[in-house]
C-alpha cells in the first residue's frame, strides 16, 4: 500500500478547525466538526454527497463564513471574509471546475490578478523567470506561452495548481481532482502531490474515490450527515472500513456478475458521422453493435463526442451520414419519441435537464414519458389511483427516500432524484438501455445500488451502453469496452483483456492495437 510509505516531515499542526457549524436554513451541513491536520500531510476528505465535505472547505477559503467555530491556522486564530483573506494566509483552493480563461495564455491565467509590473506595465520577463523557476521547483512540464483552449485536461489541472502555488499556498485544497483524468493523468497528479508533501505543502484531497485515499493520503476524515464519523491513518484502515464509517452499513464495493451468453444484436450503428456546419467532423464513421445480455462501456476523456453520440443514438440530432438500428429496424431519421416508444431507455447525463421536471410531483416524474400507456393510462386518460399505486410499487423496490409521492422531486436528494430515473427507465420492457454517467454525483450507496440494477437487466437478456467518465466503474460492469476519441472509436478491448494503463493509452489517442469494434 502506498500510503504506508508516505512520511510527514512535519508534525505540528498546520491547521485547525474546532467546532464549525454551518446551516441553510432548517439544514445543518457541518455539526461541530473538529479537523486537525498537520503540515506536509495530504488528508483526504471523504463522504457521501450532502455529508458536507465542500461546504467545509469552502469555509476554509473563505467562501462562506461559519455560524459557529473557530479556525486556528499555524496557532493563529483567524476570521475569514473572503477567498482573499484566505490567499493572504497562504491556503489554495482548486475547484472541481476549473476557474481559467480559455482565451488567454497558461503564463497570463497564472499570474492574472498577481502581476508582477514595471513602470506601471505588466513585467512579463519577471513573470516567465518566476513561475518557470516554481514549475522546476515542483517537477510540473507546463508550456507557458501555450492557449489555454489547446490543453488538456490534465495540463490544465497542472495550471490550476501552479496559479495556487504561485500565489504562495502551502495549504492546498483540491475538490475531486480526478474526476475526469486518464489513468496516466491521475498518476502524474498523484506524484506531484507526493512532491509538494515531501517539500512541506499541506494537502487537503475531497474525494469519493477511496481506491484512491489508500493509495495516496496519510490519512481520512470522514464525514456523514455533517458529522466527523472517524479520522484514521490510512495505513491501518481498509477501503470496506471506510465505506461503512461513510455510509453507516457494510457496501459491496465490487459488482458480481453472473456468466450470462450474449443473445442478438439489438442495438447497431453503421458508419455514423455527425458534421458541424457540413465541415468539421464530430463523429467520424462510427460503429458497434450491442447484443442482449450484455454490457459495453464507452470510455474516454470527456469532450471527444460522448455528448454529440448520445444525441444521435437517442434522436436529439439527425445523423449526417450512416444508419442506426434497434434490433433489425432502421431508426435512423426517427425522433426520441417514437425511439423511445419502440424499446430505448434512457438514463441522461443530466438528471436535472434531460431526465427529470423537478417541480413537478414524484409520481408524475416516475411516470414521465410513459404516462399514456398502461397499466397507469387507458384510453390516454390517467387513472390516478392505478399511478399511485405504481408510483408506491418502484419507491418501495428502489429504496427512493421520499415523504410522499405528492412531493415535488426537487426536495429529493441527488441520489434519489437518480434512482427515481433509473427506476423509471428500467420499470418499462426496453431491449435496449443507454445509461449515461448513471452514478455522477450520487453516493456510495446509491452507486452500489445502479450497478446492481444494471447488472439485473443484463441477467434478464437486456442489451446496455454503459457511458462512463469513471474507468475502474467501466471496467468492473462491461463485458467489453469501446474507447473513444476525437470522435471516433480507436479501440475495442475484452473486459479480461483489459489492462488499465493500456486503455488510458487509447483515452489519450494512442493508436488501435486491439479488434475491431463491431462484432458482427
């Protein structure tokens, strides 16, 4: 384990926050929580969603201010009023969503609002001299004179921290910082974070990854419900200990999956291409097939057409060119509606935009799209007490925490908004499933939770496109694994044939060494 090998050089504390609350009105996000942290050690921040993980580091940078508590930074107790304050007293934060400009350059996102000037003028030379002696420092390879907008995401996020460190943190926060990176990328990510703790940077890592908390923190803190449930070295805990510190229950954190033959092909497409304005190709003769009984996953780094290929598959957008087949039925030029009608569910990206109306009741988001069919309408009248009886029926077998089905959907959490749409989408005979980013932002819980409904209607002969920005999720659910990149697929790759660092090689443009995507 790497973490045992991880040694702080420093043991006083560095930070510390005593007894921090912080409510939303009726809601309390942080109960009291106590953190210690010591300099040069990387502390990993762990919980379900809602467990108030952000909203306590965003107290720490000065985001918000809190209701109760006290912070103590280096034995200095200190009273924060905005991110500036925080900066001043050398504490970086590095959002899930990157704060750059995409039209300016790496060295002027790095200095912007920290200019070094001469005569009044921005001092460019000084600028390149001091940021290109930090990257040194770090070990960072960054091109300064480069577009933000030609990086990737990987580079980017090497960018965000360089700024951090440039404005003199020595306390970094990151907030998921692995969300979207290739395997390499993370590993490259995992060392300078090594670096930075063996130079006496104190690291703050907010994560639901705990693969990843073994791997490279010292230690954990968990939270649940706004409570600090534990904080342990990571050296003398498991992944299934704090899984259950984080959930309250024991979590099975691998998906088994019962051997399961293949049966027809129910899902095709052939030579698909998708052009923007008749010039630029955003898919680029696309094909696979997905067969019944079986699960693909779609891997690659976000940004490559997964979004342009949900549209064409799902009747958003016409193809330019190629066919689209479900089962043997061209459905190429038909809309989402009749799609849908003839066998497709749809589990969105977007839960909010695509897959929900959240101000409408939990019973009528569950039957959403499927409200004119039976047993819930006859003769395209709804039948209210049949609804509420189905409504009752997929809340009990999806364990959607609700009060009432007359509530409004908004009131849910994130993870039972999620499974309100799975449970609808899978409580309708479709031969065909796209479940796209079917666990981004729920919890353990609710994650456990979809892998094994997925997994159920793979069992029941359903075909299913897993699209996936998580690879070790990818790779634990498909049978076989398609990767994506610039639009088109360049590798076709056998679950037990699949190596990890040999997929983030093609996540990254390598070229195909592997069969060929269809398996006709």
């Amino acid at each position: 384990m790497l973490s045992g090998s991880l040694k702080l050089l420093s043991m006083s504390v560095e930070l510390e926050m005593q007894g921090v609350v912080k409510r939303f009105g009726d809601l309390v996000a942080n109960d009291h929580i106590d953190l210690s942290v010591q300099g040069g050690e990387i502390r990993a921040l762990v919980g379900e969603n809602g467990a108030g993980k952000t909203t306590l580091m965003r107290i720490l940078f000065g985001l918000y201010r809190p209701d109760e508590g006290e912070i103590w930074i280096r034995g200095e107790k200190i009273e924060f009023n905005s991110p500036s304050d925080a900066i001043a007293r050398r504490i970086g934060m590095v959002h899930q969503h990157f704060m750059l400009f995409e039209d300016l350059t790496v060295i002027e996102n790095i200095i912007y609002g920290m200019e070094p000037r001469k005569w009044g003028f921005v001092d460019r030379k000084t600028a390149h001299q001091q940021v290109e002696a930090l990257a040194q420092r770090y070990g960072f390879q960054i091109k300064l004179d480069a577009k933000l907008s030609t990086l990737s995401v990987g580079e980017r996020q090497r960018v965000e921290i360089v700024k951090t460190l440039y404005r003199g943190a020595d306390i970094l926060i990151l907030d998921e910082p692995t969300a979207v990176l290739t395997p390499q990328e993370r590993d490259e990510l995992f060392n300078v974070l090594r670096e930075l703790s063996d130079q006496g940077k104190t690291i703050i890592l907010i994560t639901h990854k705990l693969r990843e908390v073994m791997e490279l923190s010292h230690s954990a803190t968990v939270l649940r419900s706004g409570k600090v449930m534990g904080s342990v070295r990571t050296d003398q805990t498991s992944i299934e200990e704090l899984a259950r510190m984080m959930v309250g229950r024991e979590v099975f954190l691998k998906a088994e999956k019962p051997s399961v033959n293949p049966g027809e092909v129910v899902f095709k497409m052939h030579d698909v291409s998708l052009y923007e304005d008749h010039s630029r190709a955003l898919l680029q003769s696309v094909s696979f097939d997905v067969r019944g009984g079986e699960i693909v996953g779609l891997a690659g780094v976000a940004g490559n057409g997964q979004a342009e290929l949900v549209d064409v598959l799902m009747g958003f957008r016409q193809a330019s060119a190629g066919q689209i087949f479900l089962g043997s039925e061209d459905v190429t030029r038909l809309n989402v509606g009749p799609r849908r009608e003839k066998g497709i569910s749809y589990i969105p990206e977007d839960r909010y935009r695509r897959g929900l109306a959240i101000t409408a009741s939990v019973a009528e988001n569950l039957a959403m799209g499927f409200q004119e069919q039976g047993p819930i309408s006859k003769r395209g009248v709804i039948n209210q007490h049949a609804l509420e009886l189905w409504a009752n029926n997929l809340i009990q077998e999806y364990d959607i925490r609700t009060n009432d089905i007359s509530e409004m959907a908004g009131n849910l959490s994130g993870g039972n908004l999620q499974k309100m749409v799975v449970a609808r989408e899978f409580s309708h005979r479709a031969q065909f499933i796209l479940a796209n980013q079917p666990t981004r932002g729920v919890d353990i819980g609710a994650t456990e939770f979809i892998h094994q409904q997925l997994i159920r209607r793979r069992s029941a002969g359903d075909g299913i496109l897993l699209i996936s920005a998580d690879l070790s999720e990818v790779m634990m659910l498909s049978d076989r694994i398609l990767v994506i990149f610039g639009g088109k697929i360049i590798a076709s790759v056998q679950v037990d044939e699949a190596d990890e660092q040999q997929l983030g090689l093609y996540m990254a443009g390598s070229p195909q060494t592997s069969e060929p995507a269809t398996a006709e």
